[in-house]
C-alpha cells in the first residue's frame, strides 16, 4: 500500500481517505525526521530516543486505543504505520510495535484499572517506555519452558530469574514481565525501573538490529506488591496472544523494508552502466526486479486482507503467522537481491538494503522463527504437533 510503482495491483483504491492520511504523514515524517541519520543510528548502535515525543504527539503508540489518549484506529491504519516505519529502519517499527502491541496491549487487556489509569495516558504520550520480557537465555521458541519464577509470600511476589533479547529493555520505565507462579502457571507482572534487584544491561556486538536497544533483564529476588500483577492474565496463553498484535505489525512491517530495498535497486539498476548499458537492461537484473515486486504485491495482499480481517475481528492468530511468516521470509530476499544488484556498493551503509537485510535476520527470528510458525501451521493443517519428540520416538537421532 504504497503509492506509485511499488503499488502493482493498486492496493492504495482499498484504503480509506483517513488510513491514507496517517500512512502518508508517518511517511513523510520517517523521511525528514529518520533517513537522512538511519545509516549514523545503525553504524553507531544507537536508538534515536530524543524523537520519542515526536511519535507521542504523532499519536503512534496507542495508536487503536479508544480511551486514555489513544487515537482509536484500525488495524490497517496500524499496519500502515508499521509498513512506513519499517522503510526508515526495522528498529524504528520495533519501538513502536512493542510499545503498542506489547506494553499498551497488555496493560489494556489484562490490567487494573488502577494499572491502566497510572501507565497508559503516559505510555500513549510516549512519556513512559515499556518493553514485553518473554525470552530467556534458556527459553525462546518455548517459552512453556521459562525458568523465571514469581513467589507470592504476604501480600508480594518475589521476581526470580533472567530475561533476554527484550527490545527496549534497559531504556524502559516499566517491563511487562512473565514468570512462572507456585502453581506453575505463568502470569504477567509490571516491574517498574529502579525495583531493587530490578537490572537491565544492554546485549552487545548485534550485527542485525544495531539502532534497537536490545537488552538483558536480571531479576534478583525483586519484591513488587500483588497490585503489579496483571489480574487477567490466565497463563501462558495470555503472553502468546500478545503476540498476535506484534506478528501482525510485524507483517507489515516487512512489506516497508522490501520497499525500501527494491526501490534502492531499481534506481541503481537504471543508473549504473556495465558492458555499454545500463544494469536495468539485463535480462537477469530485469528477472530479480521481478521476482522482487511480485513478493512485495503478494505481501501487501496479505496484509490489507489480514487487516480487514482482523479489523472484523476475524483474523486467527494462524492466519496472522502466516502473514508474519512469509513477509519476513520474503523481505529478507528481497533485501539479498537487492544487495547483489548493487554489487560492492551494496555491501555499504551508503544504500539501505544491506541495512535492511542485516534487520530481517531478526525478523525472521522474533516473535516466532520461520520454523516455529511452519510447525505451528502445520499442527493446525494436520491436528498433529511436531514441536517435539517424545523421548523413545527420536529413534534414531
Ligand atoms: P500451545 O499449547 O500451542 O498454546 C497454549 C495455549 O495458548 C493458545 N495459543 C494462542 N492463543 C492466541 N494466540 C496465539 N498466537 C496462540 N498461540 C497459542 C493455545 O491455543 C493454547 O490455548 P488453550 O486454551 O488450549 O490452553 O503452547 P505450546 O507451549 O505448545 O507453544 C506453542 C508455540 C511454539 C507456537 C508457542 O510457544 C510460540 O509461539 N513460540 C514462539 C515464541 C515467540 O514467538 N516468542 C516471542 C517473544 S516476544 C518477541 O520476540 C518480541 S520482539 C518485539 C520487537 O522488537 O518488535
Ligand atoms: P531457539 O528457540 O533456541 O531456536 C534456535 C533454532 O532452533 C531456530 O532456528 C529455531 O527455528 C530452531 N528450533 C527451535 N525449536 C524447534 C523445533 N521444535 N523444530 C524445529 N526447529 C526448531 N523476546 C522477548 O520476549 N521480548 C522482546 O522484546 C524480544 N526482542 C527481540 C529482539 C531481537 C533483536 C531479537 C533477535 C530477539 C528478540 N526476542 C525478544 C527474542 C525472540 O523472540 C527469540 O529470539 C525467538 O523466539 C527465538 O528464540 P531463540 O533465539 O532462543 O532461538
């Protein structure tokens, strides 16, 4: 849902005047605002908070929240906003997703009222960070196996145990965080910033990623009153249905990366000359700018059906991981072909898709590998789960 050549099938006549608006606005802010510094951020690992209140007063996080300062819009609109952050860089649709679809979701769904009156007015104002701990070093594709513990003893819960990999995590004001009660049932629980015991490091080294903060959490016997547990969280069930706001934004995030890269290739491709012509004439690069904009129009269906789906509230969260699924799987080769046609230039920050490419490793990992969603897809075709073996069935291995 782009306008111009990347816009194949005309998806922009299934849009409303408003979905149009807020697209185009993000759109024109992330290239004013964010690509003119996006290679500086990824190069110097470093997320640009000081245009946090800029996407606040833009009203992107709470973004379909009726109440509490939210703009109460549809899921396109949010997919929207995820496809035009995710053009300027994947770290940027990773604040805003977690913000919406796993701090402010959560909060909103499973909460208080006392917990949404004190963190949503000033989650949606951007005033307050939050961030979703749900992976462990030792538990990520399942996280039924979690360690991390939360004893109730008098009227508190005792926080034991690691969390990681969690997206704005050591720039967070609150964590939503899950933890395994006595009973072994997981629930969900807010830990506010600066909790003694409470510690947040960030993880080095990323080559995918770098303008995220992508941090480690560390509880030690951190004492938060029972008022801090989410009420409506019921298990595990509770954490994965989160997921489904992040897979879909996810989804369409990954049409705006594509985007980014075939439009950098087809500009190089017309403009760099090789044997007398320009690249753009050869059949093979003609093949790959193909093959690219057919992937890309296959995604952006997915996603304006998903999202009128889910917009009727039908969408099931299978439908959502095969959209997340396919569009990372496929943006990721868009980014590597888009790569090869620029040739050594491509392998420089100077042009996105090495960026973008490098970015879409973690697509295809969070919030779901692509392995993880094959089998969860194929459990619901064949009523048979795959995720694991009994021990006398692995046979061989
Ligand atoms: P399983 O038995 O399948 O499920 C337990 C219960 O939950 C229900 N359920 C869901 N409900 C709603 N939406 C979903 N997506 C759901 N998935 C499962 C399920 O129906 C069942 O309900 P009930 O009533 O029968 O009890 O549980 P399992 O332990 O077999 O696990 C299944 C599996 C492997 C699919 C699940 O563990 C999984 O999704 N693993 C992937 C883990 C993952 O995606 N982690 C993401 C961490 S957060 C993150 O990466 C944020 S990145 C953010 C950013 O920077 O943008
Ligand atoms: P593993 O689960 O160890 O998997 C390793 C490999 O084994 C993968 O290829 C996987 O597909 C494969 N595999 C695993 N099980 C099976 C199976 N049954 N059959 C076949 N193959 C299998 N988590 C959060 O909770 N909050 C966040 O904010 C967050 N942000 C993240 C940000 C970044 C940049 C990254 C990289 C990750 C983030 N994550 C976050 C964690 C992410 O959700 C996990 O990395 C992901 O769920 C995969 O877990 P893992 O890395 O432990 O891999």
């Amino acid at each position: 849902m782009s306008s111009g050549h990347t816009d194949f099938y005309l998806c922009e006549d299934l849009l409303s005047e408003d979905e149009k608006q807020i697209r185009d606005d993000v759109r024109n802010w992330v290239d004013r605002r964010y690509l003119p510094r996006a290679a500086d951020y990824f190069e110097t690992a470093e997320f640009p908070v000081e245009l946090i209140p800029e996407m606040g007063a833009m009203g992107l996080f709470g973004i379909k929240l009726n109440e509490y300062g939210g703009r109460g819009k549809n899921n396109v609109s949010f997919g929207l906003v995820c496809q035009e952050l995710e053009r300027g860089d994947s770290a940027l649709r990773s604040f805003v997703s977690v913000m919406n679809s796993l701090v402010i979701h959560p909060i909103y769904s499973f909460g208080s009222r006392e917990q949404k009156q004190r963190w949503l007015p000033e989650l949606v104002r951007g005033a307050k960070i939050g961030c979703f701990g749900l992976s462990e070093p030792e538990a990520g594709s399942d996280p039924r196996s979690m360690r991390a513990t939360a004893v109730k003893t008098g009227g508190r819960y005792i926080l034991n145990g690691r969390k990681m990999w969690i997206t704005n995590g050591a720039i967070a004001d609150v964590a939503v965080v899950w933890a395994k009660t006595e009973n072994g049932r997981v629930r969900g629980f807010l830990v506010e910033k600066g909790t003694p015991g409470f510690s947040a490091r960030p993880v080095e080294r990323k080559f995918s990623m770098r303008a995220s903060v992508t941090s480690v959490l560390n509880f030690d016997n951190v004492s938060v009153p029972e008022e801090n547990l989410l009420p409506g969280t019921t298990g595990l069930k509770s954490a994965l249905m989160c997921l489904n706001e992040g897979r879909f934004g996810i989804a369409w995030g990954s049409v705006g990366a594509a985007i980014a890269c075939y439009e950098a290739a087809v500009n190089y491709a017309k403009s760099r000359i090789q044997f007398g012509a320009p690249i753009a004439s050869f059949q093979l690069v003609q093949q790959k700018l193909t093959l690219m904009l057919t992937e890309i129009t296959k995604a952006q269906l997915l996603c304006i059906r998903l999202g009128r789906l889910k917009d009727e509230g039908r969408a099931s969260p299978q439908q959502i991981a095969m959209a997340k699924m396919n569009n990372a799987f496929e943006a990721l080769k868009i980014a590597r072909s888009a790569r090869e046609i620029l040739g050594a230039n491509g392998i420089t920050l100077g042009h996105p898709p090495i960026r973008h490419m490098l970015n879409l490793e973690t697509l295809n990992t969070y919030e779901g590998t692509r392995d993880i969603h094959i089998l969860s897809l194929g459990r619901h075709i064949t009523g048979m789960s795959a995720f694991s073996c009994e021990p006398e069935e692995k046979g061989a291995g």
